[in-house]
C-alpha cells in the first residue's frame, strides 16, 4: 500500500501502546496513525479498509537505530544504503540515521551532505536521518548543516580509524559548542582518549583477544568522558557518548546528570550480550572500539539500563570488507575494529533483556522511543501514537532462532553473531503503512525516505 492509498486496519491481540498492551486495532491513512481502538470490537470502517490481523504476534513500534554506519558513498563495498537498510527493515527497524564517517567524502561539510543525500536518494528500505561529523577547523559548516537537516554532530577525541575524519582536541569541541549552541542539535562523542604508554603488558600476542583489550582500557573512556562532562556542563550544549562500554565511569554520570548536566548514554548490543572472556584467539569478528569487556561489567552497565542511567541501546553497526579483519591471520591489533549485526539487534536485546525482568515496554523505551527522542524524530517517530507515522514491527518473542551468515542482508556477513541462538523473530517490519518486509523477504521496492526536517520545518535541499 503506497501513501495516499486506502484506509489500512491492523488488528492484534499484543498492541503495545504508551500506556498498556492492549488487544485492538491500529487505522492508517496517508502513512499516518489516524486512529487507535482498544479490545477487539469491530471496528465500523473494516468494511472500507484493508485490513491486516497479526492475531498473537507482538505490534510494536518500527525500531530506530540512532548509530548505524552505512559508508556511503566511498566505502560501498564495505556497505551500502539498499542492503543497510534491507537488513534494518529485516531486524524491525524502520529509521536507522546514518553515522557521517567511513565515507568518502564524509560529512563534515555541506557539500559533502549533500554527495550523501545524492548517493542514497531511492535506495532505502527504511526512512534514514543523518548525522554531521566535527572535525578540526569545520565549525562554520555547522549551522549550514544544521539548516540543512542534519540533526546533529559526532566528534572522536581518538583517532577514528579512517585519516578523512580526524579526531579533535578541546579547542575545536569547544569552537564547535558555540556554533551549536540556540540550535536543538545535539554533540555526539565517541569517548576515549589517549593515554601515556603504561608498562609493559602482561600479553603481547597479537592473536590473543586480552593483548587488544589491555591496549583499550576503561581509563580512555573515563577520562574522556571527565572531559565532555566538563565541557558539556560549562556550554549547556546537549551532549551524547555514543557505545558506553565503561560502566566505571557510570558514577561519574549519574553524579552530572542529578546536577542537570544535559547528557544522554547509550550502549550497544555487543556490550549486552557478548563476553571478553569468551573471544577465541584470532577470532577478530569481535574486535570493536571500545571494545567487550567482562562478565561484570556487562551486569553493571544492565543495571545501569534497570536504572534509567543508560537512555538508549543500540546496534553501532559498523561493518568492513572481509579482508580487513585479517581472520587469516587472527591479528587484533591490526584488523579492522567495527561489529557488524543491524539485522539481528531485536532479538539479541530481547533475550537477554527477557530473562532479567525487562519488559516489551522497555524494549519500547530503549530502542524506539528514546533513540527518536535523541535524534529529533519524536514527533513522528518512537510510539504508537494518533498523528504518529505508521511504523510498526510485528514479532514473535518467544520464537527461537538461529542467527546464520547465509539468511544476513548487510553487505559483508561477517558478525560474531553467527550461530549465536536467540529468541525473538521478526514476521512483518510496516514503514509509514507499507509492509517491507514479511518473514524472509524485503519488498520490491524501496520505500523509505531521507529525514531532512528541521526545527523550523523541512529544510531546503539541492537534491
């Protein structure tokens, strides 16, 4: 069904609205929610409608993956917006937004937004919104982007991984605050810095997953964010760390945030589900930055989601080509750091939230709500809601599945993911009313739009 069309009824047994689950029926017009009815009355207008029933599954809303890196253009053979989006549409995902690095150009500047838009321009599956890069000396391109609708800024105070997209120093975050500041954008900070060289390390094989994981110690992310705290608190701008993986520096946090600190956390799926101590040796699918840690600090950072003290989960995908993560030679220090899984992060959240008394409302709050809230969406994206887009995943959380390379969209299927058994499968992904994927199959065509709204309404674009 294309936007404009005939009146759609979805009706279920498992709505999960705001403030219930509820069985009843969701109206979509336009690709809009016009009406919602609780229990499972007849609805007057099913005669004039089309109607679907998910009879028992799950309606949730779409998921939104506020951190996803598509690498387009330049870097499409690593990934690319059709099979980004394809595999996001295939985990229940409707809105992903795009990182700006990893691209070639990135999106620093207004024209290279500009080369972004052209290069996704009908090649999305899921709606995307993007977000800006802060690189030294390119403050003035800021409010242009912003104008533009880019819905905020990523900076790393580490080297990136990739020399297009340099990492800054408290001066340029500083020059870039000003500029953001009476903007709603918000500042997102890959949190680790560099640290004196320590003595010498008690593993130096490079093979071993413990040699990379002293070489990334939770003291780069806390210092880091000691840093954007500081910043944050002086400028008032509203600042993220994007993929906490130091619950050490959780007390830190909380401590700013009681104090009206402007500061939101998320964290990612691999930090919540994978373990350090189960990495095999050169087994460098796991190798991400910051990188998995131990049992106990996964617990701390589930408390910390238990806690509202982490806002959001996400997926970080970020993907590479086969060939950079060296798994011939099992070199993790050398392969490239980037986990790939945006097809699969409904379930791997749901089963290990489901067994610590989370329920599908905070699966709501953690992967729709609050990363629409983060991105500026939520006036129309995030909830089931009258006025809201039609956006829903219908998904059976106790269905088992197996994870396997062979049934993953994302371009390169390399993810330490592979075989790992979940519960949770997603039967139907619905974006703006139009059903886009449905168990095992993306639709034809792509139908999702690019996100370019702004405060003061949609933004004026060249493309």
């Amino acid at each position: 069904m294309a936007d404009g069309e005939e009146l759609l009824i979805i009706k279920g047994n498992r709505i999960v609205l705001p403030d219930c689950i509820s069985s009843g029926s969701i109206s979509v017009k336009n690709g809009r929610i016009v009406g919602i009815e609780k229990g499972l009355h007849r609805n007057d207008r099913t005669l004039e409608a089309k109607v679907l029933d998910a009879g028992d599954l799950v309606i949730m809303p779409g998921v939104v993956d506020s951190h996803v890196h598509v690498n387009e253009p330049g870097r499409t053979d690593w990934e690319g917006f059709a099979t980004a989006t394809q595999a996001a549409a295939a985990g229940g995902i409707t809105t992903i937004v795009d990182m700006p690095l990893n691209s070639i150009p990135p999106t620093t500047t207004l024209d290279g937004f500009y080369t972004k838009l052209k290069s996704a321009r009908n090649k999305c599956w899921t709606d995307v919104a993007f977000w800006g890069g802060v690189v030294p000396g390119n403050q003035a391109e800021i409010k242009p982007m912003v104008n533009a609708g880019i819905k905020g800024f990523k900076c790393f105070l580490i080297h990136s991984g990739v020399d297009e997209f340099p990492c800054v120093a408290g001066n340029d975050v500083r020059l870039a605050m000003k500029q953001m500041q009476g903007t709603d954008a918000v500042f997102l900070f890959h949190a680790e810095v560099e640290l004196p060289a320590e003595a010498e390390s008690t593993s130096k094989d490079p093979a071993k997953y413990n040699t990379f994981l002293q070489s990334r110690p939770e003291a780069m992310e806390n210092q880091a964010i000691e840093l954007v705290i500081k910043l944050c608190t002086e400028y008032r701008v509203p600042c993220h760390i994007v993929h906490l993986s130091s619950a050490s520096a959780l007390p830190m946090i909380r401590k700013a945030r009681k104090e009206g600190v402007p500061l939101t956390i998320e964290t990612t799926h691999h930090y919540l589900s994978l373990l350090a101590e189960d990495v095999p040796d050169g087994a460098t699918q796991f190798k991400c930055c910051p990188p998995v840690r131990d049992a106990a600090n996964q617990e701390a950072l589930w408390e910390a989601l238990k806690s509202r003290d982490i806002d959001l989960v996400i997926s970080d995908h970020s993907p590479c080509t086969v060939d950079l993560k060296l798994l011939d030679r099992g070199d993790f220090m050398a392969a490239w750091g980037g986990i790939a899984g945006v097809q699969y992060g409904l379930s791997i959240f749901w089963s290990q939230a489901s067994t610590r008394g989370f329920s599908l409302h905070d699966v709501v709050r953690l992967m729709s709500e609050e990363p629409a809230k983060l991105s500026r969406l939520s006036h129309r994206k995030g909830k089931i809601a009258v006025g809201m887009d039609a956006d829903f995943v219908l998904w059976d959380p106790e269905e088992a599945v197996v994870i396997d390379q062979k049934i993953t969209r994302h371009k390169n299927k390399v993810t330490p993911y592979h075989n790992m058994k979940l519960r949770g499968v997603v039967h139907k992904t619905i974006l703006r009313g139009n059903v886009v994927y449905e168990r095992d199959r993306v639709c034809d065509h792509p139908a999702g739009q690019l996100l370019l709204e702004t405060e003061h309404g949609s933004a004026t674009s060249k493309i």
